[in-house]
C-alpha cells in the first residue's frame, strides 16, 4: 500500500483543526450569544422619527456596556433596518439573542392611559399624554374639535409608548365606536335622541350635580322639559357660555349672554357637550328616572344634593330657601 505524502497529511491534520476550531468558534458565539447580559432590568425607549443609524445611537447611549453583545448580535444578523420604534422592556437574566429579538420584532412595552372625564381639556389633555410620547398640545388640539369632543369616552386604555396624538385621536374614535353599541344606540332612540345628543344632555347632567344617584332623577327631568317644549334652563351652560367656573350664583345678568349655550334664551339642547362626560352619567341619560318633575334647585346645605318640584310655585318655594343660605353665606355671585 502507498503510503500518503508527508504534505497531504499535513494539509489533512490543517483543514480537522480548522474544522474542529470553526465549531468550537461556532459554538462559543452561540453560547455568548445566549448567554445573559444584565442583572437588572433595563428600560429602552426609541422615540419616532429615528432612522436605522438614529435608532442604532439611541439604543448603544441607553444600554449599559454589557448591553453591546446585543447590538453586535443584531449587527452579526443585519438587522438593523428592523428596528422600530417603543418603549422595550428588557428582563433581568435575558438572553442576548431573545433582547435582539425583542428589538427587532417590536415586542415593546404597552401603557397604560388615563383619559378622565372633566371641565377643562387642557388638564385631560395632559394627563392622556403623560405616559405616552404624545404632545399634550397636539392631543389638546384634536380633543378640542367639535367632532372629536363629545366622542371621548373616559376610561383607562392600553397604548404603545410610541403614540402619537393622532394615534389617540383614532383610538378614542374607535373606543367611542364600541361603547355606542347597537343596545346603548336603541336606548338612546328610546329617549329621542341621536348618541351625540345624548352625550350632550349627559355632560349637562354631570355639571348640574356631582351626586351620582340624582343623576338619573336630573337626566329624567331635562327629557321631561324638552318633551313638553320648554326651555332646559339649564345653569351650567350658562357658566359654560361666560367661561366662568368659578360663578355659584346664577344672576338674572348672567341670563342674557347672547350664547347658542343659553339654554335659558334658546330651546332645545345646546350644540355640543360642555365637559368630557362621565360614561356614569351617559348611562343616567340612557336609563333615566320616570317621574314628573320639571323643576330643580340646590339644596341649602352645600352637600351638592337638589330639591326636585314639579309645580313653579312649589319650585319658587326652593329657589327663596336656596337664596336665602346663599346670602347668609355671603355669596353673591
């Protein structure tokens, strides 16, 4: 038999530890690569609007130096260009190739978001967008259009860190879509009114009294004056018109504002809500009290509760009583 050449036998021990090298190397990558890189937990946020070397820079200056076996990771597979913007939570213990993963499958962080009900849509504007990237002033802006307010519906919604105003905009209209289902749009039709209208008497409802169970009795009464074809008299919208909170006495002055929200002047329901309204409230004009009042007051005493009249005089009765507290308590206006 021919024995192999001294050069083949040495090319053929070269190319067994090359070989033998490449898998150990190989393998060693590969358990860099799954090994963990922190001990704690680390928070990454990739504002919008980066590109790929933007989002790359932003994620090295947020990691800690441990954190660069994961960049190297997604570098190593070229996945850069699948970065996306989000708030990333990375577990304690995480593996390198499931942190990478996570960045480039956008397994980001949801929020959670208030949106209250309220007066002032600057304060509700402000805390919608506090754990989001939203502007409060953008979101202020789409929350002020008459199309817009009276279709938020106060709750608490799960977002992506990363949301815009506009995202919130089309999240409300949706949240708005479900909660106006085809049973709440019946119920409404039964009280003749159109949801916008509904939302409309509701947010009055909610300005006329902070006491949730005369909500019912107070959304019956304004349904029984707009029935019969009087006035709502309503005091709220006439604080609303003169842009003035702080008013606890309603004067005859107060009465002549020339405001399509002068339900003292004009008939019907004004042309749009005058707070973000309690979906508690919507409900109390959905399923309101049957009863025959037409007439409501304050009750002296400041707790915030009404005496309800279904006569005027009986009515004129509560209103003298009311005053009366009123100017004992030195408020005149």
């Amino acid at each position: 038999m021919k024995k192999p050449s001294l050069s083949r036998t040495i090319l053929a021990t070269l190319g067994l530890v090359l070989l033998t090298g490449g898998a150990l190397g190989r393998g060693a990558w590969l358990r860099w690569m799954s090994g963990t890189w922190s001990e704690d937990a680390i928070v990454v946020e990739l504002v919008p609007g980066l590109d790929t070397p933007g989002r790359l820079a932003a994620l090295e200056r947020q990691l800690p130096e441990e954190g660069r076996r994961v960049i190297e990771h997604i570098e190593f597979r070229s996945w850069e260009g699948r970065l996306s913007a989000g708030r990333y939570v990375f577990p304690a213990g995480e593996s390198v190739k499931s942190s990478a993963a996570r960045l480039v499958t956008g397994n980001r962080e949801a929020v959670r978001v208030v949106v209250p009900s309220g007066r002032d849509l600057g304060p509700i504007a402000g805390t919608t967008s506090r754990r989001i990237h939203a502007d409060s002033t953008e979101v202020l802006a789409l929350l002020s259009e008459d199309s817009m307010l009276w279709r938020i519906v106060p709750n608490t919604y799960e977002m992506w860190w990363e949301s815009d105003a506009g995202d919130v905009a089309q999240r409300l209209i949706r949240e708005h879509r479900i909660w106006w289902n085809e049973d709440r749009t019946a119920a409404a039709r039964a009280q003749g009114l159109t949801p916008e209208e509904a939302t409309i008497l509701a947010s009055i409802v909610q300005a006329e009294t902070a006491v949730l169970s005369e909500a019912p009795v107070v959304a019956g009464l304004y349904l029984n004056r707009l029935n019969k074809g009087m006035a709502l008299q309503a005091d709220p919208t006439l604080i609303f018109a003169l842009g003035d909170p702080t008013i606890r006495r309603v004067l005859d002055v107060h009465k002549e504002i020339d405001s399509p929200f002068n339900t003292y002047k004009f008939k019907g329901l004004p042309p749009g809500p005058i707070r973000v309204v309690d979906p508690r409230y919507l409900m109390a004009v959905l399923q309101p009290s049957i009863h025959s009042h037409l007439y409501m007051c304050a009750k002296p005493g400041g707790d915030g509760t009404h005496d309800f009249a279904t006569s005027y005089r009986e009515h004129l009765r509560n209103a003298r009583a009311y005053q009366s507290w009123l100017n004992k308590q030195r408020i005149y206006r």
